[in-house]
C-alpha cells in the first residue's frame, strides 16, 4: 500500500472471518497488500469484500483470513 499509516496509528495483525473483517482492514492476497473499501453480506452468512482496486473477494462464513487493522492511539 502507498498510503501512510496516520500519525498515532499502529497496524496491529488480526485473524478476521466474514462475522468480523471491517472496512479498512488490509488483506493481503497473493502477495499484494489489499485495503478493504466497501462489504457486502451474502446468503449463509457469506460476505464480499470490495477493495480499493476494485478487486472482489467472496469469504465463505468458515473463512479464515490475517488482516491488517490501523488502531488509532488517543
């Protein structure tokens, strides 16, 4: 990714699954880091990551991904 982290924000790795991932959340998927832009929830429980490249993702409910997630200190 080429955009910077905010001033007094850390990247902390976190496992996310279609119940949890975020919008923002950085996946990284054949070795190219890809931001989470928009969600959307599919039957079974399933959703479809939309990401900034326009890149689509369908994660079935058992999936299991390690994500990115900027916290933001206060």
């Amino acid at each position: 990714m080429r955009d910077q982290a905010p001033v007094g924000a850390l990247a902390s790795p976190v496992e996310v699954t279609a119940a949890t991932v975020q919008r923002g959340d950085i996946i990284q998927l054949g070795g190219q880091a890809c931001r989470v832009r928009d969600l959307f929830q599919l039957p079974h429980g399933a959703k479809q990551l939309v990401f900034e490249s326009g890149e689509l993702l369908a994660i079935h409910t058992r999936t299991r991904l390690i994500a990115l997630r900027l916290l933001r200190r206060r």
